[in-house]
C-alpha cells in the first residue's frame, strides 16, 4: 500500500510547476480508473514525489533487533541518500541541493520507475473501494519511483 494521492489542502499551483506536466499526463493517461469525482482533489497537489522500500529495515531498539518499515524507516533512508549526495557535492566544492522537487522531477531517470502495485489498500491490508494504480511515470502510488543512486550521484555532481 501507499499513502499517495493528491492534497484536499494544497493545490498545485505556481509553486509547484516542477511537478504539473507529470501529474497531468498521469491523469490523462488512466482517466478512465480515476475514482468517482467528489472522492478526490484533481486539482491537489500530487503525492508522492518519489519511493523507497516501506518495510523489513532492521534496528536496535534497547538492545534489540527489531523489523520496522513504514514510512519512519523509508524516509530516513532516502535522507541518508541524498546526505551522501550532499556530501559529494561538498566535496566537489558545490554547494548542497537545497530543495529537491525541481532536482527530482529533473532527473527523474535516476529514479526506477515503479509500475505495478496499488493504494488501494488501508491500514490493516484490506483493500478499499476508491485510489490509485502505479502506471508508467509519475504516479501517485509511487511518484517517480525508487533511487537509483549512480544515476542520482551523476546528476547531483553534473548541475
């Protein structure tokens, strides 16, 4: 499952034009497995950018080995990613990336495109009536998909 989809809150708009040829051609190309109009915003802001694994990291908690995953354990994760990119910018004499959407919606060839799965299922596994389907290109199940980190390296290093 993923908690994708598009903000009741915030629209896309002049601030997020990094983002709104891909969230348009999403929902030109599956338009017909859209949900019913009124169970979501086609005009919010489009959720997520990018993936990472959600389940099966190992951590010690007072001592012991735990299994985590969720996005607590897939978010620092894609931190540690790009502080190492940051890191090899530094070492370059860049200056770090600062704000990533336009960095990502950029290279989105550095990220591996996920094109099967679903959000379509809730908390406890169960699977719920309305959401969203991977596809080809940005979605908002899995947005560009998961890091490629040479490929992400490469462009961090190339701007």
């Amino acid at each position: 499952g993923s908690g994708g989809g598009f903000s009741a809150h915030y629209n896309r708009s002049s601030h997020t034009k990094w983002q709104e040829a891909d969230v348009s051609a999403y929902q030109q190309a599956v338009s017909a497995k859209l949900p019913p109009s009124g169970t979501w915003k086609p005009s919010g802001r489009g959720t997520p950018d990018v993936s990472a694994l959600g389940e099966g990291y190992q951590v010690i908690a007072n001592g012991k080995t735990e299994t985590v995953g969720g996005t607590s354990a897939s978010a620092p994760a894609f931190a540690a990613i790009i502080s190492l990119l940051n890191e090899a910018r530094l070492a370059k004499g860049k200056p770090q990336l600062g704000f990533l959407n336009p960095f990502i919606y950029k290279n989105k060839d550095a990220f591996h495109d996920v094109v099967v799965g679903t959000d379509k299922i809730d908390r406890l596994g169960y699977s719920t009536k309305y959401g969203f389907d991977a596809t080809k290109g940005w979605d908002p199940v899995t947005g560009h998909g998961t890091p490629q980190f040479q490929k992400l390296l490469a462009a961090a290093l190339a701007q």
